[in-house]
C-alpha cells in the first residue's frame, strides 16, 4: 500500500486540484483531504475528507496519527490581497501552520512536506525580467514576507533537522475547476467567467501590469513532479522558480477577443495594482530544468483555449 498523503487546505485553488490529481495517482483513500470548512463537493468527499484547522496543533497531529500519515501538502494560507487587509492574522496563518508541519516533520511524525512559495518572495528591487533564482528579494507585501520567511525557515529545517521539504514559487495560477481567492493574480481567472457570463470585464490591474502566470495543469504537474523525484541532482529544502508564460490584462483580453469574438475590456486599478507593480514581470526557471527537468506544457494561447472550453456552458 502506498503511505499516507493529506492535503491542508484541500478546497482551495490549488488544493482541488491536488486532492483529484494525488487520488488518482494513489488511491482515493490513500490521500485524506482538509479544510477548515466542510463541504458539499462529491470530488471532497469521494475519499476522506477531515473539518480541520490547520493553525490548530492538536487537532492536526490527532488526524496525522489518526491516518498514519507520511506526507504533508500544505496549501492553507491566505493570499496577497487579503493579507493586505489583515496582516497580523495572514502572518499567523501562513507561519503557524508551517512551523506545525516543519516540527511534525522534524519530530518524526511525518516524513515529506510540500509546501508552497510564491513569485510574491521578490519585490520592487528584484530584477524584473527573467528573474533569476537568487537576487535581491527584499518583498513589499505581507503575503511575500510570510512567504520569504517561509522559504528560510524550510531550508533551516533541512539543514539543521533533515526535514525533506519541498516547494516551488508558483506564478499566478490559472484554472476552472475551482476560483481563487484573495489574490492578486485573480483577475486571469475571474476574466473567463465574466468574458462567458457578460462578454465583459473590468480589470483591478492596469493594462501594461505584466505577471508571470501558469496553466493549473502545469503546476499541478510541477508539483507532482518535484515530489517524486529522487535524484541527488534536487536540492531539497529550497523553493524553485518555475514558469511558463507572462501577459498583461491587456494582452490576455486580446485573446480572449480573438477566441470569443466581442469580448470587451476596461480597467479599474485598486489597491491590488501597487501588489503587483513590486512583483516580477517574467522569471527565469533554470534550475528546475536542470535538477528536475521542469517543462510547461500550456502558454497563453492554449491556455485561453482550455479555459473557454471548460467553462462555456
Ligand atoms: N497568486 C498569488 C496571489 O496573487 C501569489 O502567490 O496572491
């Protein structure tokens, strides 16, 4: 039987996505998924679904040993634009539960983290274009402070403990099944189903605000990926830059136009654009080519193409 997986955060964006893609890979009910919240989702609750609060350490070493869980995907936390909002409780959130699972990992209760970083580490002194795995990372956001911290503290633990931790710094994420929250990056989904249900949308970012983005499928690959990979050639305990393409508002709108012909635009920047004016414009993804063969599948096309298919009824 394969060990244990649970997933933190299972109803989220990413979290969906992974519950589906790890049951399929090993087993409905090898893989327990959480949330805060119950839920309705036949796809939740097809296998193992546990009502937990990741901040709260009791109740998570009480499902870890319930299950015999091995490995842990971290993926509750609050995003750039909520933690704006509420900084003491989006530091809370994003750290507590780290530190939960990093000393889980370090005290031999479970063996294998995921956890996820973000483009959001780097900020208005980075390097804008083709940003490179280390240079200067000083974010101006909460959400990249937790995050960057986040990463120092993932490879203290592997240094120190041995803890196997890994993770990715994922670009805006782009997919149908489940919406985001909370982001900056939000407004490349939240297109799609405007563009279906209005033929229109207003940006919350300006035209020209370029951010690297990926295709769900990728990342989720990505993810799989990364946690498979057994060769010396992987540095744990590091979060890798992964990309795949980059557009702005304005070249995304052109192409939902060119597949939905009418499409229309217009643009309302708020507080989300000063987010991402410190964030990269494009990354460079090297080291992930060269110790774990990191490949995207989708650009924007192919991407805008998926989408619409998906979510046209
Ligand atoms: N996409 C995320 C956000 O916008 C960044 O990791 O908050």
């Amino acid at each position: 039987m394969h060990h244990k997986t649970l997933i933190l955060g299972a109803c989220g964006q990413i979290g969906t996505e992974l519950t589906i893609a790890l049951r399929e890979k090993y087993g409905l009910n090898n893989v327990v998924a959480s949330d805060i919240r119950a839920t309705e989702d036949p796809v939740m609750n097809a296998g193992p679904f546990e009502i937990l609060d990741a901040t709260d350490i009791h109740a998570l070493e009480d499902v870890i040993m319930h299950y015999e869980i091995e490995t842990v995907y971290l993926m509750a936390a609050m995003l750039s634009g909520t933690a704006e909002k509420f900084p003491m409780k989006a530091w809370s959130l994003n750290m507590d539960t780290l530190f939960h699972v990093l000393n889980l990992a370090k005290d031999k209760k479970i063996s294998k983290i995921f956890w996820p970083s973000s483009i959001a580490v780097f900020g208005p002194d980075t390097p804008k274009q083709n940003t490179p795995q280390q240079c200067i990372m000083a974010p101006s956001t909460v959400y990249g402070m937790s995050k960057l911290a986040g990463e120092r503290w993932c490879e203290y633990y592997h240094l120190k403990y041995g803890v196997d931790v890994r993770s990715l710094r994922y670009p805006g994420l782009i997919s149908w099944k489940t919406q985001p929250g909370g982001g900056t990056t939000d407004y490349a989904v939240d297109i799609f189903h405007k563009a279906i249900e209005n033929g229109s949308y207003e940006s919350f970012l300006a035209p020209q605000t370029t951010l690297p983005m990926m295709y769900m499928e990728d990342a989720i690959r990505a993810t799989l990926s990364i946690m498979d990979f057994e060769s010396t050639s992987l540095k744990k305990g590091i979060a890798y830059n992964i990309s795949a393409m980059s557009f702005n508002p304005e070249e995304l709108a052109q192409e939902i136009a060119k597949q939905l012909p009418g499409f229309t635009m217009s643009y309302a920047p708020d507080f989300r654009q000063a987010i991402a004016d410190s964030w990269p414009d494009s990354i460079s993804d090297l080291e992930a080519q060269n110790d774990w063969h990191w490949k995207p599948h989708f650009n924007m096309e192919k991407m805008v193409q998926d989408m619409l298919q998906h979510l046209s009824p």
